[in-house]
C-alpha cells in the first residue's frame, strides 16, 4: 500500500465523523440531550489489503468511546455500530 493510499481513508473515516461530531456538540450539551452514532465494518478485523480502511474505522472505535465518556455527563450518549463476523 502506498502512503497516498493510507493518507485517503482517514480524512474521510475519521475527520467526517469528527467535523459532524464538533458541529453537533455545543447544540446538544446546551440542550442538554444529544445521541451521536457512528458506523464501524467488519475490516476492523482485518481483511486482506485494507489496512487503510481498517486503521480509520478503528480510530472511530475510541473516538466514539470518548465522545461517550465525555457527553455522559451533558446527557449525550454516543454509540458505534459494528458488525461482528459469523452473527446475522
């Protein structure tokens, strides 16, 4: 994998979900209630050849986690959907 490559997933993964995230934050603790949800894939993982991908939607795993550490406190819950291989 080329660096380029790496370099493209994460803006898209990871600062998409932070820029909606930052946009939201000061409308839902003001309020004070909010629910952030942020989708993860089965990559996380592993699958052949997307490291890139894998590394990005990984990042939203602990990203979501503090969001949620964070927000408990102002009434606003954050989850992430992730799918685990072998369930329906």
């Amino acid at each position: 994998m080329t660096e380029p490559d790496w370099d493209l997933m994460h803006p898209v993964q990871k600062l998409g979900a932070f820029k909606v995230s930052h946009a939201a934050w000061p409308h839902m603790r003001a309020q004070p209630y909010g629910r952030i949800l942020n989708v993860a894939s089965t990559a996380i993982y592993g699958n052949f050849g997307q490291a890139n991908y894998a590394s990005a939607k990984s990042g939203l795993i602990g990203f979501t986690r503090t969001l949620a550490t964070k927000g408990a406190r102002y009434g606003i819950q954050a989850n992430l959907i992730a799918h685990w291989p072998g369930l329906a």
